[in-house]
C-alpha cells in the first residue's frame, strides 16, 4: 500500500495519505496543496455544523 507524508496546515503534525482514500486522489492532483489531518477536519466539521445550527435557531 502506498501512502504520502504531507504537513496538517491546522496543526501542523505530520500525517500519511494512504492509498483508496479521497484525500489520497486529492493529493495525487495537486501536492503543493494544502491538507488536513482527520483530527483537524474532525474539528472544522464540528465548529461549521454548531456555526449552522446557530443560524436556524
């Protein structure tokens, strides 16, 4: 299985892109861009969820 080494801009740890995943296929297109850990976009999904939910109520 191949996987990439790349930087989290949030955090800036490092962490793998494994082969079959979509950020994988994101990578392969465009590795001078900027990714995230699973961590971090576990983070961003969670504040933009709570951000809408405030908004409809």
């Amino acid at each position: 299985m191949i996987r990439y080494e790349t930087i989290c801009y949030c955090c800036k740890k490092v962490f793998f892109v494994e082969e079959g995943s979509n950020k994988y296929r994101l990578f392969k297109q465009n590795m001078q861009g900027k990714y995230s850990c699973e961590q971090c976009d576990a983070k961003v999904y969670q504040e933009a969820r709570a951000q809408l939910f405030s908004k409809l109520t």
